[in-house]
C-alpha cells in the first residue's frame, strides 16, 4: 500500500519547526566558543567574526538565490565552483549577508532575475567579470 500524506501542510509545518530548532542549536553551540576559538574559526574559513556570526544566524538557506543567479545569467555554477572555487566562495559569503533578499526572491519568482540583479545585488560586478571569463554553460547531460 502506497504511503500517502493526508496533511502536507502539517507535514511542511512540521519540517520547518525542526529546521528551526535544527538552526537554534547550531547558533546555540556556535554562542559557546571563546573568541579566540571564534576567530580562529572565522579565519579558517576567511571570513571576519563579524560575517561568520551573521551567516550563523542567517541559517543554511540564506544562498539559495545565488545557483538562480547564475543559470538566469547564462554561468554554469559547476564550472565556477571547479575553476575558481574561492570566487564562489566568496559570492556565497556575500549572497548570504545581502539585506536585499525580498527583490531578489521578487525577481526570480516572476522570471525577471536576469534584467533587474544589477540594480541591487552585491555580487553584480563578480557575475559580469564571470560572463565574461567562463564559456558558457554545456547543454550536455553529464
């Protein structure tokens, strides 16, 4: 007998409860580092304490625009992330502390992303140093 979920909403709610709680112990353990174990950390990943604190609270979740980014403007993610992973890097850090989430999720919901990320998006001048340094993407199945 096939499983059925008779409450997808309760279901989802349910999911997005243990994320949180997920998240509140991850901040919560992250709170318990001295600050010299706290910046040894930050400088291993090279971020400042300041972002690696912010990107905590942020949550797992909070770089998702940028693989649409990409597609939208023709850059082939899996190529960056072989041929200049720090760049990517980098551009996750920033999509990640971007304060303009709301037009950007905007944009992507109505198809838009590529004609208006220019306008408010951080890693604007990265993405167009990347069209014009990485081939375009394969429309090979690999």
């Amino acid at each position: 007998m096939p499983h059925t979920t008779p409450y997808p909403l309760v279901d989802r709610l349910i999911g997005v409860f243990a994320d949180w709680l997920k998240h509140r112990q991850e901040v919560s353990e992250m709170c318990q580092f001295d600050a010299a174990e706290f910046s040894r950390i930050a400088h291993d990943l090279g971020v400042t304490s300041s972002d690696l604190d912010e990107l905590v609270r942020q949550g797992p979740h909070k770089v998702e625009e940028l693989p649409h980014l990409l597609k939208s403007v023709g850059i082939d993610e899996q190529a960056v992330a072989r041929t200049q992973p720090l760049v990517l890097r980098d551009m996750e850090r920033v999509c990640a502390l971007c304060r303009h989430k709301k037009e950007c999720d905007h944009d992507i919901a109505d198809g838009s992303l590529a004609a208006h990320y220019e306008a408010y998006c951080s890693n604007a001048v990265t993405v167009d140093a990347l069209e014009h340094d990485l081939p375009p993407p394969s429309s090979a199945t690999h």
